[in-house]
C-alpha cells in the first residue's frame, strides 16, 4: 500500500483503539452505504446491516486491542470481511 493509504489505515485503527467518535462516524459515514448496497443482493434488511455493522466494528474493536494485532489489507475490506461472517452466522 502507498504510505498515504497506509496512514489512512493507521488512522482509523488508532481512532477504533482509542473509541475517538470522529473516528467511528467517519467509519460509518464511509462504510455503512456502501456495505448496505452489496449485501442487499443478498435479501439483507437495513435493520440487519445496521445489527451486523455494529457487531462487526465491535468485534473488530476487540481485535485491534490486541497488541499482535496487524491489520493486513484494506481497512473496509476487513470490515466487509467481518460483516459477511456475522450475517452468515445470523
């Protein structure tokens, strides 16, 4: 990744470990349209994708508290990643 995206990344880990609501809005702000589009093909209801985003950034949350924990592609990528397992398990 280009050193930009990478800060980029960086950013939005470092603002998840420290629950910096500015961080967390601009996550959702970025992300929730844009997941909500993709897995509406898949019969997902919006109250679903609004459940399953905050389960998913919850869960990533606790992983980013890990102190091995390095994020290995894209951010919205992993998100989307988390997203999928959780409604796949619902």
């Amino acid at each position: 990744m280009k050193r930009a995206a990478l800060d980029q990344e960086e950013l939005l880990i470092k603002g998840l470990r420290e629950r910096n609501s500015v961080i967390i809005k601009k996550i959702y702000g970025d992300s929730f349209d844009r997941l909500f589009r993709s897995f509406s093909k898949y019969n997902v209801s919006e109250e679903e994708m609004k459940d399953a985003f905050q389960d998913a950034l919850l869960i990533i949350y606790r992983q980013v508290q890990k102190d091995d924990f390095t994020l290995t592609s894209k951010f919205h990528t992993y998100l989307y990643g988390v997203c999928h397992n959780v409604i796949r398990n619902k």
